[in-house]
C-alpha cells in the first residue's frame, strides 16, 4: 500500500470515528445540548483535528441524516431490483425495511422518531429526501397494483393500501424502540416482524 492510499484510509476511519461519537453524543445528550467539544473527547481527537473534517455540530448531523437516508434506499433499491412474484418482493423489502431499523436504531431515535423541524437543514435537502422516500412509496403502491391485476390483492385503491402498510411498519417500530412498549409486547424483533408483514399480506388478500 502507497503512502498516499495509506493516507487516504487513515483520513475516512478518522472521519467515521468522529460520525459515530457524534452520533453517541446526540442520543445521550440530545442536538441542542452537545457540543463539539464532547464530540471529540469521545473520539480522543483534538478539537482542531474535529474542525478539520467538519465544521460545526450541524454538519455533522446532516453527514450522519444524510449518511443513513442513502443506506436505507440503497438497500431498498436492491431487493427490488432483485425480482420475483409481487407477494414475494413485497415481504422482501419489508423485511429489508425492518432489518435497517435493526441495524441502525440509531439512525431512526434521531431522525425518525424524534425527528423535529431544524432551521439549519437545507430546505432543498428535506424535501429531495422526501421526495426520494415518495417515489419508493409509489412502486410500492405500483407492485400492488400489479398484484391486484393480476387477482393476487383484493381490488382496492393501491396508493391507500401502500400507505396503510408503510403506517403499520412505521407505528409497530415507533412502539417496538420504546422499552415500556416493548416489555409489553412480550415478542422479539423477528417475531414482531413476521407478524407485521403476515398481517399486511394476508390483508391485501382478503
């Protein structure tokens, strides 16, 4: 390995280190009460090292929202593109929906279900993310389009039923990530999940 490829690697696990203590922080501390400054006693770096690949604590949180916007819709994009019977690719990318949150619980306590309305996020990024998760939203409602041609889905407006699955999905983990809720459940992640995406499934049908 060059020096300059050496360099290049030091660089981007500098720069995901300083991400993940800023992500530690901001669950522990909330946005508005962490500072750079805590940030980088987490990551043991200087606060000058901290500065140099980000310049404030807003950067910093839009890197990690935009970071994990893109996983999440790459990895929907994928089991898409992976085909199959419209049931089947349904079930797949709830599944993959619900792995993410599990990979990622993070992602969704800052972004998601404590989401607040920021005045340092640029308007032309929350909206083009909003657009983004719209257009997914729309082949989800075209695939059971698809299925209600074909008789596999009860005849039905497709649009209300995607939004009415992505609603179920989005209200279970919303309750799931909270630990009273949870206990409460007396279910694990994977049972909860099997039952969400028979539930929907099993609807579309009836």
């Amino acid at each position: 390995m060059g020096v300059r490829e050496r360099h290049r690697r030091e660089r981007e696990l500098r720069r995901r280190a300083i991400l993940e203590a800023a992500k530690e922080v901001f669950l522990e501390k909330g946005f508005e009460a962490s500072r750079m400054e805590d940030i980088a006693e987490r990551c043991e770096l200087g606060k000058g090292t901290l500065y140099f690949y980000f310049r404030s604590k807003e950067d910093l949180y839009l890197a990690l929202l935009q970071e994990g916007v893109n996983e999440l819709f790459g990895r929907i994009e994928k089991k898409l593109e992976e085909g199959g019977e419209v049931e089947e690719v349904l079930r797949r990318v709830g599944e993959e929906f619900w792995n993410f949150y599990e990979d990622n619980k993070a992602f969704f306590r800052l972004f998601v279900f404590g989401r607040r309305r920021l005045s340092f996020i640029p308007e032309e990024l929350g909206r083009s993310n909003v657009e983004r998760g719209m257009r997914y939203l729309q082949r989800f409602s075209e695939l059971l389009e698809k299925g209600i041609e074909k008789g596999t889905f009860k005849k039905d407006d497709p649009w209300k039923l995607a939004l009415l699955c992505w609603a179920l999905m989005m209200g279970a983990l919303f309750l799931y990530d909270d630990d009273i809720h949870r206990s409460m459940m007396k279910l694990s992640s994977k049972e909860l999940k099997e039952a969400i995406l028979e539930f929907c499934l099993r609807g579309l049908k009836a």
